[in-house]
C-alpha cells in the first residue's frame, strides 16, 4: 500500500510512534511517505526508507502549511492518509475528504479541559465555553467521513471515542502503540547474578530515577520532585522540555534536597537519554499508550507510573512496575523507596518489562494491525 502520515508536531510520543510506523511500513515492503514539519524526525525515517516531505501546519487556521501539505497528498495520491495527531487529524482529514481519500485517525490522548471523561484520569483544566463542541461534536462528525476510521492506543480512549465523541463502534480501533527493532534488538545489561540478593543501594550509589517527556501540567512532574525529595539515596533526572519548565525549575530550586535533581533538557535520542537509569517514573494525571514507558519497558528498566487512562493496561501492577493513584505523593515516594531498597524487585520487573515488550508491544505487531485498518477503509 502506499501510505501517507502526517504529523504537524516536532517532538513528542505521537512522532516517536509516527517514525516507528513509517520505518517498518517501508520494511515491511510498503511504500511510506511521512509529512511533516522540517525536523531531525525526517532525516531519520528518511534514513530507513521512508519518503520524507517537509511541510509543516504550524496552527489550525495555518493556509500556507495546509495548501503545502495538500500539494504533497496530490503528488503523492496515496490508498490512505493516516494522521498523527490532532492538528493533523482536523486538516488532514478536511483535505482528505475533498479529494475522496480514505483516512485514519490516530487519536493519542484528549484536550486537558476533557481529561476525566477517560476512565482513571484527573480533572486537569476547566472546561471552556465551545470546548465540547470542538472536541466532541466536531470531532463525532468529522470521524463519520466516509472511509474513514478512527485508531486508540488503548482500550481506555475507544471508549471515550465511542461513548462521549459518538464515533461509530466499528470506526474504532484499538491498536495498542509499539516500539522499534533498534530498541527490541538493543542488548540489556545483565546486572549478574549477585544483584537479586543485593539490599539495595542507598548506602553506596544513588539509585537513578529518570522522567521523560514534555513539561506540562498533565504530567505532574512537581509531584515526582516532591516525592523524591522524600526517600534518601535517589537521584532524580528530568529529561525534557516545554511550558512548564520555569515552574519545575522553580519546584526544583524550592525542594530540601535539590542537589538530588537534575534538568536535562529535551533530547531527540530517548535511548541516550534513559541511559543509566534504575527506574523510569511517569506520575500523569492522564496518559493513553504512552512512549517513554515502552521505550523504558523495551530496555528492560521497571517503571513506576499512575493508574490512568491506558497505563494499567501496559503496566501491570507488581508484574512490570509499580502503579499508584495519581495525585498521590505519599504513594508514589513509598514505591520509590521499595524500589530503590530492592535491587532484586527492579530486576525483576525490569526483566518482565522487557518480556511484555517483545510480546505485546513491538512496531512490527502494532504496524500489522494498522495495515488491517488501512485495508478496511480503503477497500
């Protein structure tokens, strides 16, 4: 099939899946383009056999982008457009519609001001006059174009589609996100044998704990601050950037230990980045499928995250990580000092991950049963 992605963003989950995607299309002997703003994302699924085209949708009344990226779908004529993200979703379908073309959605998680209409996710912003009907009866008439079908990287979010958007139950598709081969294929350090027996590490090197991700309120990085301000022996490692990085600066400068906490900055090689991590921590008040627990899982690091949305359904509590209700700072310190005082736990969650990732979780997997959507709205 000749498939068409767009993605508006530069950086985040939805491009680290929309790459992996394109790679092994193109693997997988399908021809894959991959459109989207000119960024180091392009060059690297370029170097793996996709076709790349910069062109960028910077906002949603964006003429320019949205006629330059109406030139490449021309040029291209693609069997399906699929789209990566929500900026993508409303003009890549717009234009996707207008020249009879069959187009998935892939929707990776709702607006802030909807959070907790996913079951297990917080409240995190009001609602603004207009929010529901841009983001839901917009949305509900939008997903019923015809030939068209609307993919969830979990359970949790098929059912907000269906029940609170209206989108048609055999419109919607949960197709769980993967990762890559060069991270299925990365070889895990073995700690050795000694390291199941071992009392922990407190008393010699810190235990590493690294978040990664894009600094804003849904992600409640303050709460993983003020809980490793807690437990003794842990260092924190916050990988990343965005809006609310002069706050977390702020929390950071404020804590009792921040010696214990470092800011790394966004780093476009999340691999390098989870680098010498002991426990990879996501305390969000709403997550779907998310990326850095799979890369963290695929490398054979535990992980310790909150009971929202579609995490329960990557991580199973006690068997691949740690979970704990979100908002719960008590909580989430106590877990990171059982795991922190257990080297032997963190192997063996560590190594389970792994395992959950190889079977459940590879883009090979996840690339087939999109091509089975693929061929349903196109056929």
């Amino acid at each position: 099939m000749r498939v068409l992605q767009l993605i508006t963003q530069e950086r985040g989950g939805p491009v680290d899946h929309a790459v992996e995607v394109a790679i092994e299309l193109a693997r997988q002997g399908h021809d894959s383009h991959l459109v989207g703003p000119p960024a180091t994302h392009l060059a690297a699924a370029a170097a793996h056999g996709v076709r790349v085209h910069a062109a960028g949708v910077a906002r949603v009344r964006d003429l320019a982008g949205a006629r330059a990226v109406a030139r490449v779908v021309a040029a291209v004529a693609p069997d399906v457009v699929h789209l990566q993200d929500r900026r993508a979703g409303l003009v890549g379908r717009l234009l996707a519609a207008a020249r009879a073309l069959p187009s998935v959605y892939t929707l990776h998680g709702v607006p802030d001001q909807l959070a907790d209409l996913v079951p297990g996710n917080l409240a995190i912003a009001p609602a603004r006059p207009g929010d529901r009907w841009r983001y839901l009866r917009l949305e509900g008439l939008l997903a019923r174009a015809p030939r068209s079908a609307v993919v969830t990287p979990c359970r949790a979010l098929a059912a907000y589609a269906r029940d609170h958007v209206g989108v048609p139950a055999d419109r919607v598709h949960a197709v769980p996100n993967g990762v890559g081969r060069r991270w299925l294929e990365r070889p895990v350090p073995d700690p050795g044998p000694d390291a199941a027996s071992m009392p922990g590490r407190l008393a010699g090197t810190p235990v590493q704990v690294t978040w990664l991700g894009l600094m804003q309120p849904v992600k409640r990085v303050p709460d993983l601050v003020a809980a490793v301000d807690r437990v003794p022996g842990v260092r924190l490692r916050l990988v990343g950037d965005g809006p609310e990085r002069a706050r977390i600066e702020a929390v950071v400068a404020a804590a009792a230990h921040p010696e214990r906490i470092s800011l790394a900055g966004f780093s476009d090689d999340p691999a390098e980045a989870l680098r010498g991590a002991d426990v990879v921590a996501l305390p969000s008040a709403a997550e779907a499928c998310p990326m850095a627990l799979l890369q963290a899982m695929a490398l054979g690091i535990p992980v310790l995250g909150t009971r929202v949305g579609g995490v329960p359904e990557l991580v199973r509590d006690r068997r691949e990580g740690l979970l704990v209700g979100p908002g719960d700072v008590a909580a989430l310190s106590g877990a990171l000092a059982e795991l922190a005082a257990d080297a032997g736990l963190r192997r063996r969650l560590g190594r389970q991950a792994r395992r959950r990732a190889l079977d459940h979780h590879s883009i090979d997997r996840t690339t087939r049963a999109l091509v089975d959507v693929y061929e349903g709205v196109a056929g």
